[in-house]
C-alpha cells in the first residue's frame, strides 16, 4: 500500500499555543510516523538537550493538515536530533492509534453513535447480489448491460441483530461505480459491510473492542484470520448540514499498528465452515451468545483463533494450544469435571458429543493425555503413547474438529446443526 501523506501543524492539547510545522506519513496498519521541524518545547528548540528534556510518550497529539483535516495521534513515542549545523532541532513520533478527521482527548472518550467497517470476507460470508448483468444477445453474446440496483437504506440493511439493550449489529450492501477516464476504464465493485450503531454514545476504544468481537466471530466461519481494510466511525459533533436541510455525518477514519492486517491469502468461500446462509437462522441467536461477556469463554475463544492457521509451520505448541482450550471447555462448561484429571475431562467431552459425525469416537484418549503431559511439562522420559511428528499433527486436526464444535455448542447450535454444517463445509479439516 502507498504511504499517505498529511502536511500541517502540529500540537499538545495541553499547549495549543505551540504549534509545530510538520509531515505525518500513514501507511496503513503498519507504521504511523511524525515528523516535526522543531519541538513542542519552545525552551528547547535548536538545542542538543531536546532530546533529554522531552517526554519518551505523548499520550495525544493533535493536528491539522494543510487541506482542513484534523488529526489525533495516541500513544506517540519520540525521538530527537540535532546536528549542530542547523539553528533548529527536528522531532520524530511514531503512534499506535490514529484518527483522521476528529481531534479527541482520549481513547476513552465517548463521542461516538456508529461504525462502519470493510472486512474483505465478509462480502463472500454475505453476498452483497447489487451488481446484476443481462446479456442482450443470449445466441450470440453481443451486448451486455450492468445495472447497479439504488436500495434504500432498509433494504440494504439486512441480518440486523441487537446483541445488547445498547448495541446493534447489521450487514450492509453496497455497489459503486467509477467512470474511469472518459470511460475508457470503468469499474464496479460490490461489497458488504459491517455496520455497528449504539443507543448511546462509545468511545473509540469500545467501537473497536466490538469490531474485533464480530472479526473473531468471522474467522471462526470462514476458518482464517481475518482483519478489516476500513474502519470508520461518526459523531453527532462531525457533521454537515445541507442546503436542503439534510444532515450528513462525516466519517473518522481509525487505524491501529498493532490491529491484525487483511490476509494476503486468496479468499476461498468454498472453505469456509459455514456462510450467513447456512446458519440464517441461528445467526441472531449465535451472534448474542457470541457477543456476552463471559469471561469462562474469551481464553477459550481466543485459543480457537490461534489454532486456525499455523503461520507457515506446525510444532507441539499448535497441539498445546488446542488441548488447553479443550480442557478448559470441560472444566468451565461441563458439569462436575473442575477437579477431574484430563484423561476424565477429555472422556466427558467426547460423550458430549456423541452422534456429532465428523469427531472421532475411537480416538485414543490416553494418547492424548500422555501427549499433553509429555510435551507441556518437558519430561524427560517419553511416554509410549506419547505422540510427535506427523502422528501429533494428525492429532491436533482431530481436537481441532472439537474445539469447533465445542464452540458452535456453546453459542446455541444443536448437535443436528452441528452435523448439517461440518457435512456440507468443503473445508480440508473435515473432508
């Protein structure tokens, strides 16, 4: 991706008098740096001792690019030069967080009603079906038309979902059309995006806390790892007002370094464990119980997360990282198993799910207690039953078709739902 630029003036919200002429450069989720001629201490300015006198972190920093658009900058960490042949000292920061279009005091300030997000699967989890073609010649091919179809707001809206008395989570459909240069290279693209509203004012750190809730709930659907392209939110304090006496809010874009980037892999549908249509009718129910905060669950949903991709290679740890989050299924969530050994966890947990076809009933529930054992506490002596290599990585493919389903049982699906899904996935792990 291209870097952006934002020439401006740059500020402390605790020092709005002193402002400092610089250059931010904004590559997306990866790097968003600050380069200022001078320092936000005008004591200091020109001078070698800049760099000790400065604070290491400005918590915010606020700006305004040469084209009106206001900046904040959150958790800015410095650092200083000064060659001696200049009459001026030169700044640098790089920041975590960044919102363009808004200046805000805080993470935590509340001055938020929605948000708007781009997740590249999420359009093939829920077609958008904006885009429609007609060939005007169906014998011979000649002539096609591409319409666009201008839905209203309440039917581009769809799967809309109170997950709380405060937050509400819809799909939206969307297509836009670019002419090109005098039309010689026209384009359409249709998608579908994630929009999240609340009754009541959030702040920017809560909005984001949802949208990685919804992309956790994703990646288990589409069994990868997914992370948003766009993240936008608005303000009853952003806005414009029509000559008509219309009100448009404008949008705040948000970015983080430390979010987790698009996958760079191909998107696969056929892959996916299962798509909105699929689970049409559980996904209301599902996305409320997903969306609780139970705390039982969150180690147990991340764990799932981890095992999806092995990132290139498989070790011991992927098999680690399942067993744990099975074991712990059990104790939390199975009846009387908290002070039982694992080889009894793993025997109620298996009977759980009896009837559920794609898990292994024969399965050897020692071996995978002896392997568990024998790879956590780093024994010296091996176990017979204890497995490695292609054995172990065998093994793990089979928890893992566990830990989904123990993860699709506890937000609501039936053992009958559990069985229609895995059947009809062309997913590798259960082909």
């Amino acid at each position: 991706m291209e870097a952006k630029e934002y020439r401006g003036l740059w500020w402390l919200p605790s020092n709005k008098e002193r402002k400092v002429a610089g250059v931010l450069t904004y590559f997306s989720s990866e790097e968003f740096k600050l380069e200022l001629i001078g320092t936000f201490d005008a004591e200091y300015d020109g001078s070698f001792l800049a760099g000790f006198k400065a604070n290491l972190v400005e918590p915010v920093i606020h700006g305004q690019s040469s084209d009106g658009i206001n900046i904040t900058l959150f958790e800015c960490f410095s650092s200083f030069s000064h060659t001696g042949c200049a009459e001026f000292s030169t700044s640098i920061y790089k920041a975590r967080v960044i919102a363009i279009g808004f200046h805000l005091e805080s993470l935590d300030e509340k001055r938020f009603f929605k948000a708007s997000v781009r997740i590249p699967e999420l359009s093939y989890w829920f077609y958008p079906a904006i885009i429609k073609h007609e060939y005007e010649d169906e014998k011979h091919g000649r002539g096609i038309t591409v319409k666009i179809d201008n839905l209203p707001d309440a039917q581009r809206e769809v799967a809309k979902v109170d997950v709380s008395e405060q937050l509400s989570i819809s799909l939206c459909r969307d297509a836009s059309f670019k002419s090109g240069d005098m039309y010689f290279n026209p384009s359409f693209e249709q998608f579908t995006s994630l929009k999240i509203e609340s009754k009541e004012n959030l702040s920017l750190k809560e909005f984001y806390e949802a949208v990685v809730r919804y992309e956790q709930f994703l990646s288990l659907a589409t069994f990868r790892e997914v992370g948003f392209s766009e993240l936008r939110l608005f303000s009853n304090d952003n806005y414009y007002e029509h000559i008509e006496g219309d009100i448009y809010y404008r949008s705040i874009v948000i970015d983080t370094k430390f979010h987790t980037k698009p996958s760079a892999k191909k998107i696969e549908r056929h892959k996916f464990i299962f798509d909105h249509k699929t689970i049409e009718e559980q996904y209301p129910c599902a996305l409320k119980i997903w969306f609780n905060n139970d705390w039982k669950f969150d180690a147990i949903r991340v764990h799932l997360l981890d095992s999806i991709d092995y990132h290139g290679s498989f070790s011991y740890i992927n098999f680690l990282v399942v067993i744990q989050a099975v074991e712990g299924y059990g104790r939390r969530f199975m009846k009387k198993t908290k002070k039982r050994s694992l080889l009894e966890i793993l025997t109620v947990v298996f009977q759980s799910f009896a009837g559920v076809e794609c898990i292994n009933q024969n399965i050897d529930l020692d071996a995978i207690a002896e392997t568990r054992h024998y790879h956590s506490h780093l024994l010296a002596k091996r176990s017979d039953k204890a497995l490695d290599g292609i054995n172990l990585y065998e093994l793990t493919d089979e928890l893992r078709k566990v830990l989904i389903c123990c993860i699709l049982s506890y937000i609501g699906f039936t053992k009958d739902q559990i069985n229609d899904i895995t059947k009809h996935t062309n997913n590798d792990l259960f082909g």
